[in-house]
C-alpha cells in the first residue's frame, strides 16, 4: 500500500456552453481498469463561477493498493445546483490517468479532458507530488 499525493492545478479550453461561461468542478476518485471505484476515495473541488480555465490548485492524497491496476479518474462537470431544479451537473468531460504513469511522472502532467462520445475539450494541468509507503508521508 503506497499513498499518492498529486495537485490538481486546473483546466484550459474548456468547451462554451450555448449560453455563458461554464461554472464548472471536478471529481477526483481512484477506479479500477473498467472504471469501478476502488476504496470509497472521492474528492471534489470548489466551484469555479463563469470561466472555462477554472483553476482549483486541489491538493489531494489517495491511498493505492495496485498501482499497475488503479487509475485517478478526474470528472469535470457543470454546476447547475443553483439554478434551483432537478437538474444532473452537466459532465464537460472526463480523463483517467494510469496511477503507474504518475508514479513514474515527475512534475507537470498536462492531459486531455474528453466527453465519453470522444470530442476534445480542453485539457487538465496535474502536478505530481509524491509516491510514498503508507505511514511513510
């Protein structure tokens, strides 16, 4: 067991709405290679309000079992609690970056943010932080 510790920074180019900037977020969580999540380890940003180059500089730490299994899987999705209705937060885009891949990053990470039907969106800035045994931090 080793404890992944990565800073998301933020977002460029994210795709406009039809009307206005985005107010987007993201969900950060550890998925196994089908996409299930693994471990309950969930994390989600602020809000960013009208832009589509949010950036959140979220520092989180995951605790990994397999590294050569185990995906950070980053969801980046639209804020519409405010507008009051029964309304699902529109997903702008989605990425899952192989944990093996950031364990052997070293700093700036930039990947692509696609929608599941593959069109390109912009893309995230991660900065890999540390790769340590458990109790090791």
């Amino acid at each position: 067991q080793r404890v992944l510790a990565v800073r998301l920074i933020g977002a460029r180019g994210l795709k406009p709405k039809l009307f206005g900037d985005r107010d987007p977020y993201v969900v950060v969580r550890v998925t196994g290679a089908t996409g299930e999540p693994r471990g309950g380890q969930e994390l989600r940003s602020v809000g960013m309000r009208n832009t589509r180059n949010p950036v959140w500089n979220l520092k989180a730490s995951f605790l990994i079992l397999d590294s050569s299994e185990e995906f950070l899987t980053f969801e980046v999705r639209q804020d519409d609690v405010s507008q009051g209705l029964f309304i699902v937060d529109e997903l702008i885009g989605v990425c899952r970056v192989p944990v093996r891949q950031l364990a052997e990053q070293d700093g700036l990470l930039n990947v692509e943010l696609d929608r599941p039907l593959g069109d390109g969106l912009g893309h995230l800035r991660l900065m890999f932080t540390g790769f340590h045994p458990l109790g090791d931090q």
